[in-house]
C-alpha cells in the first residue's frame, strides 16, 4: 500500500476534510434532528425535504449549486470573501462544505431515529421535579441518544472520505489543495500504469473506513455501558 507523495497528500486532506466536516455538521445535524423529531411547526416538511435533498439530487447537480451560492460571484461567496475573507471555491475549505451538505441527511436521520426512540415521558419527567429543559436535554436525552450520535457522526465522515460529485464540481480537482482521496483515485486511473496507486489508496480508504466503523462501536458500548452503570 506505498502511495507516491500526490497519493499521501490526497489521504490526509481527506482526512483533514473529513474531520471538520463531522465536527461542523453534528452539532447541526442534531438541533434539526430534535426540531424534525420534538417540535411541529409550519414548514416542518419543507425542511424536512431540503434535508434530504442531496440524497436524492445527482452530486454533481449538488456541486454546481454550490458554486452558483458559494463561489465568489455568488451572492452567499460574495458576502463571506468581502466580510470574512473566506473563499470556499476551489479551497479545501469547499471541500469540507460539500462534504457537510453531502453528509447532512444521513447525521440527522441517524439522531432523528434516536431521539425519536426516547419516551417522551422521561423528559418530562424530569421536567416536572424543576430541571431546565436544557438540563434534561443534557442529563437525560443525550447520553439516551449518544449512540444515534456517534452513528450520524461515523455516517458523515464515511461520507465525507467518498464524496467525489459534488467535491469535483465545487473544488476542482487540484493536486495539493483540492485533491481529495476519491479525486486522486480517479485521476490515477486516468494516466497509464497508475493502477496501482489507484489500487494503494482504494485499500486505504478501506482501512479508513473499518476503523472508523471499529471505533465507532467501541464508543457505543462504552456509553451503553455507562448508561446501564455497569
């Protein structure tokens, strides 16, 4: 699996990409998944359906919106370049934008189901012997749905790791700058006899993937365990 100084580059901006996308995207993902799954509201299916759009729209569709927003002639780049001086197109940081909007809907279905298998009950329960709602929210709701967490957060960084589409089309495909792993990929297979870098990082991206997957369920059985006080 010995990769050539372009194959290390791709795997550790996906890598970089992927861990702000996830540390971005859960706290997000979670307060909608508790608004979706607690609160009615007008406009409640809208969001819903916009949550789930990138599920259904083909990536690339998903990349080229993102520019038309967030490049630097969008209304939306426009205003962060001149306010803030961030650039998100053809940056890593757009990377880790489309990573995030690609991932969205897998975190907050993954949270919705959890906070949705907690009995309602309990959080009031605790509400009625004087505890603040943001107190039973922290005491009770989230160590109850912290494995649906730890599911979305290991869900969007998967996500994160493969995401090609919408990446290419927002991003480019720049070696040292927006090159991510599944770009770097498809750019090896492109030029003859790089197959077997493109075989190195596939294999990677696998070790990747298992040991975010192994990790993920060793801290789920940690804070079962510590749920169940045992």
């Amino acid at each position: 699996m010995t990769l050539d100084p372009a194959g290390w580059d791709a795997l550790r901006l996906s890598l970089w990409v992927s861990v702000w996308a996830t540390i971005v995207a859960v706290p997000v993902a979670l307060g909608v998944a508790w608004l979706l799954a607690r609160r009615e509201f007008p406009g409640k299916g809208l969001l819903n359906a916009l949550v789930h759009l990138p599920l259904v729209l083909p990536p690339v569709v998903t990349g080229y919106l993102l520019l038309l927003s967030f490049g630097r002639n969008g209304p939306i780049g426009r205003f962060l370049e001149q306010t803030f001086g961030l650039v998100l197109a053809f940056r890593w940081t757009g990377a880790v934008l489309a990573a995030v909007v690609m991932g969205f809907p897998l975190m907050v279905r993954a949270m919705r189901l959890a906070i949705e298998a907690v009995d309602p009950k309990l959080e009031d329960a605790a509400a009625t012997l004087g505890a603040p709602r943001i107190a039973v929210f922290a005491r009770v709701t989230l160590p109850l749905i912290a494995p649906g967490i730890l599911a979305g957060a290991v869900m969007g960084f998967a996500k994160a790791m493969g995401e090609f589409g919408a990446t290419i089309t927002f991003v480019a495909n720049i070696p040292g700058q927006t090159q991510t792993l599944p770009s770097a990929i498809y750019a090896f297979l492109q030029i003859p006899g790089g197959e077997a870098q493109a075989i190195a990082l596939v294999l990677w991206a696998c070790v990747v993937a298992l040991g975010a997957v192994v990790l993920s369920e060793w801290l789920a059985r940690r804070v079962a365990r510590r749920i169940s006080g045992q």
